[in-house]
C-alpha cells in the first residue's frame, strides 16, 4: 500500500489529483556559480561531519577535504553536482599556514650562520 492510498497528502485536493505536477518539488535548474578544474578564493564557514571544511559560493556548497574552519584559501574544483560541489586545497594558499612556514624558514637561516 502506497503512502497516497493510505489517505496522506492527496486528500483535500493538496496534490492537484495528479500526483506528480511538473509544478511540484522541482527547483528550476539554474547554472551552478563554479565549474571543475576553476580556482575560487573562498573562507571555511564550517566543518562537516567527515572533517572536510565547508565553503559557500552564492549559497552553493563546496566540501574541501583537509580545510580547517576559519581559513581563507584558494580551492580548485575537483567534482561538482547538482546540490554540492567538492573541491581541494591549492598548494601554497593556506594563508593560516604562511607564518608558520616563515618562522621556520628564519631558524634555518639562523642555525646556519652560527655554524
């Protein structure tokens, strides 16, 4: 028995009677705002359940493995679908990772002139 036959939402004319209007739950289609194998800036608004970094671009989501929330970086597009795109860290973009990289490269540098 189907969940219309047991008196659920096609009663009272809620369902036009047909049952699957072409005007029923489907969002127009419109472009999506990335395409693969593009670099976007973008910021980490959060982080989803599998630990990747999640971005938006015009409200379209972009899952980024490896990103940490909060961070401002540079992404390629890897994948992308018809509600989410997924995506990966452009390599030297991290910019909560270049002081640290700095400071490291400074006790080199001071380690080698006192030899």
């Amino acid at each position: 028995m189907s969940f219309g036959q047991r008196g659920g939402y096609n009663r009272g004319g809620f369902g036009g009677g047909s049952g699957g209007s072409s005007a029923g739950g489907f969002r127009s289609f419109k472009p999506k705002p990335v395409e693969v194998g593009k670099e976007y800036d973008v910021t980490i608004s959060d982080v989803s359940r599998r630990g990747d970094g999640i971005a938006k671009i015009d409200g379209f989501v972009i899952f980024v493995a490896g990103a940490k929330q909060g961070q401002q970086c540079r992404i390629k597009v890897t994948q992308v679908s018809n509600r989410y795109a997924s995506g990966q860290l452009v390599e030297g973009s991290m910019t909560t990772a270049a002081p640290e990289d700095a400071s490291s490269e400074a006790e080199e540098s001071t380690e080698e002139s006192t030899e």
